[in-house]
C-alpha cells in the first residue's frame, strides 16, 4: 500500500486541478481554466508514470 501513496496523492492534485479549472471556467476566466487544464494533464501524467514505475520495483 505504501507503493501507491504517491500515485493517490497525484491523482488527489488532479482532482483540484480540475476542480479550480471548473470554478474559474463558471467565472468566465477561461485562460485560467486552459492553464489549470494543463497543470491537471501534467499531474495525470505524473500520477501514471509514478503508478508504472513502482509497479516494476
């Protein structure tokens, strides 16, 4: 289980990510949005890369 904390906590990053992205799109602040969009994919692929490797070790 310890493994898999740093995976949870990515994809934990992701959901806020998103969640912000959400917010400031309902605002209308949707360059903000795209950014924080961004940051989401990026820590979603962090979380995988993060999930395969301590799945080889």
């Amino acid at each position: 289980m310890k493994k898999y904390i740093g995976p949870i906590c990515w994809l934990a990053a992701v959901v806020i990510w998103v969640t912000i992205s959400w917010i400031n799109y309902a605002e209308g602040n949707m360059g903000f949005a795209v950014v924080q969009l961004l940051m989401s994919a990026l820590c979603l692929i962090h979380a995988i890369r993060t999930f395969l490797k301590n799945k080889k070790a």
